[in-house]
C-alpha cells in the first residue's frame, strides 16, 4: 500500500511532513508541516494517515 505521507529530514537538521500525492508540504489546519522535530514529524504522519471521519462515515 502507498504511503501517502512521509517524514523527510531537511538539511538544517529539522523535519518535514511532505504529500506525496500533491508533492507539497503537508498541512493539519492551517499549518505546514516543516520545521519539526523528528518526534512531531512521525505523529503528524500517523495523525495524517488515520481515515478521517465526517458525519459519521469514514472518508479516506
């Protein structure tokens, strides 16, 4: 299965959550996912890749 989301290490040392499907930055409300410590990095990549649910129906 593809992964839709990646944590990528930058060369400044911090991280990054990139979409691989759009090839930008990803974003969890308005903030773009750069600038991360490794730790924040994984978790908005599990945070991001849990099906989001809406009205109660699960939309992938």
């Amino acid at each position: 299965m593809h992964k839709r989301y990646e944590a990528v290490l930058e060369p400044t040392g911090l991280w990054s959550v990139f979409d691989d499907e759009e090839g930008i930055p990803a974003m969890i409300g308005d903030r773009i996912l750069i600038g991360l410590s490794e730790e924040e990095a994984e978790e908005a990549v599990i945070v991001l890749s849990q099906p989001q649910k809406t009205a109660g129906r699960s939309v992938a």
